[in-house]
C-alpha cells in the first residue's frame, strides 16, 4: 500500500508567508512505493511494511517540525516582545538637563514601553526637566538631586520607595566638569576641579547604585546603566579632565558589576558618539570632533540621540539579562577605525 504526504516546514525565523516570499520553503516529501503485495503473501507484506512505516514516520517527524516552527516563531515573537517591554517597571533617570539630553530621550524610550519614571534635576534645571515631564506618560515624579549630597540622594530613594515600592533601573546621566579645566592644558588641572570631576561624574554612580540595590533586590534584581564616552580610552583635544572621569566611571561599571551580580543586578555603560548636548558645549573643539566622524566612522555619519536610547532601552531591559560589566559602544563604528 503506497503512503505519500508533503510538508511544507518553515525556518524557524521565518512565517510561512515571509518563507514562501523569501523562498526558503522547504519541501518534505515522503513517499512509499512499490507494488501492491498480493493477497495473502507473507513475502510481499514484509518488504511493503518498512517502506510505509519509514515514510510514515518521516511525515510525522516534518510535520512535528513545521508546527514546531510555526510555535516557536509565535513563542518567539511574543517572548521578544515582553522582554521589551516595561510595563509595571519603576525607573530612576538621572541626569536630565533639557530636551537635548540623552538622559531625556532614555525617560522617553522606556516610558514609551510603559515605564513609569521618577527623573532627578539639579538645581537651574528644574523648569526645564518639569516641563518636559508633562509630556510622558504615565505622569513621573520629578525630584530634586544633587548628586554631591548623600542627604539628598537618600532623600531621592526614600521618595521613590514611598511612591512606588521598589525600583526596577536606574539610568546615570550626570557628568560634569568646571568649564577652566575643559580649556586649559590637562596638566594644569587643579586638585578642586579634579576632585569636583571626579564626585559628580564618576563617584556618583557608586552613591546612587548603593540607594538603588536594596530596592532592585526587593523586586527580584535591576539593571543599572550610565553613559560613557570614547575619550575614556583616547584623548579628544579639550575632554581632558573629563576623560579621566569616563574612565573611572567604565572601571566603576566592572567593579559594581562584580559587587552587585549575585543579587541579580546589572550594571552597563553606553559611550555613545559625539551628540550636541549642554555637556558637549562646554568642550573646547567639539564641533571639530562632530564633524571628524562623518568622515571616518564606517556608518559615515553621526549618531542620533533617538539611537543611543534604544541602545540604552535594550541593556535596561529583560532582552539584555545576560550582560553586565559591558561597555557598549553606540557611535557609527568609530571606535573600530585606526584612521
């Protein structure tokens, strides 16, 4: 008796309408032939009998593989979905200043994905970071923070944990550096403006990653990032004191990433291009620096400010738990060229 059956089995990152257009349909067939076996005839059944079960059992296993395709596919897009999305999360943005800030466009990527938000401002800020707190949704809490103060960062944390009952990430937007140190030689940088650097840019991380652990472990873990910049690893004319603060900041990331692991907290950096920020104004030849990479990144082009954020989105989100202590570069490829 002849069986005969045909699957169609589509890749696993594929629909079966994508793989019928992108021709990657993969035909199975299985097929029993031979002639009938005369009745009664020992001899005829047994030759016939393995060839049908053997094409049998091939249809079955194409078969088990085109609807294990079709639900992997659908388990797949809907497990990536979720690992996106931000729905019930609590998250802590520092380091808002305006509308050009990548902190800002970080609130809204991950507001945008149902985050609700409480962002810090400092100071001459206040306005600003209020006003644009008025377009996100859900409604954040917006504080005050100066990062150099352990009371005020307390009182941060204290406000958060009242207001939402946890936290789920935390994102480290504050540098700064006194604009004499920026242009003057590097060598003449005094002992204050090192130190003022050095506290606000680097050590402050440290400060808020302590408030935010306890919170991060109530809630099952976290993921904590900040921002970086290439001049941590290579000197830019006028980053100078700047740029010992972003390497200290990239070896802070290892050490409390190595430091907080076990409570299933991350901690990752994003050093993105060169974007024109009220942090990248007080840099002596910036506009040299932002008109270099066009020229030389393998993208030909500068970053978006919109492209760091989906980068930063990503590493706070459930798609990156597996990667901590990372610095990721978001700047066209730059870094990746000698010349």
């Amino acid at each position: 008796m002849g069986a005969m059956a045909t699957v169609i089995a589509v890749s696993g990152r594929h629909t079966a309408s994508r793989a019928a257009r992108d021709g990657l349909v993969i035909r199975v067939r299985a097929q029993a032939r031979g002639s009938r076996p005369a009745t009664g005839s020992a001899t005829g059944i047994a030759r016939a009998a393995p060839r049908a079960v053997n094409a049998a059992a091939a249809v079955r296993r194409a078969m088990v593989v085109a609807r294990a395709a079709g639900v992997d596919q659908s388990a797949a897009d809907s497990t990536s979905s979720s690992m996106t999305d931000f729905s019930g999360k609590f998250g802590l943005v520092v380091g808002v200043a305006n509308k050009r800030s990548i902190a800002w466009a970080i609130a809204q990527a991950t507001a945008r994905r149902g985050a609700r938000l409480a962002l810090t401002y400092q100071g001459r800020f206040e306005e600003h970071v209020q006003e644009l707190s008025q377009g996100l949704e859900p409604a954040p809490l917006v504080l005050p923070c100066d990062v150099t103060s352990d009371a005020e960062i307390d009182a941060v944390f204290a406000k958060v944990q009242q207001e939402f009952g946890g936290l789920d990430f935390l994102v480290h937007g504050a540098a700064f550096a006194p604009p004499d140190e920026l242009r003057s030689p590097f060598v003449n940088t005094s002992r204050d403006g090192f130190r003022m650097t050095m506290d606000i840019s680097a050590y402050s991380l440290i400060a808020l990653a302590r408030g935010a652990v306890p919170m991060m472990e109530a809630r099952g873990g976290g993921s904590i990032i900040t921002l970086s910049y290439l001049g941590s690893e290579r000197v830019f004319p006028g980053y100078n004191v700047m740029g010992v603060a972003k390497a200290a900041l990239e070896s802070t990331v290892r050490y409390l990433a190595a430091d907080i692991g076990l409570k299933n907290i991350r901690v990752n950096a994003v050093s993105a291009g060169p974007i024109k920020t009220l942090a990248a104004a007080g840099i002596k030849g910036f506009s040299n620096i932002l008109h270099i990479y066009p020229e030389r990144a393998p993208l030909r082009r500068n970053v978006e400010t919109s492209e760091v954020a989906e980068a930063a989105a990503f590493l706070l989100s459930d798609a990156a738990k597996g990667i901590t202590g990372e610095v990721l570069l978001v700047d066209a490829g730059f870094h990746a060229t000698g010349m």
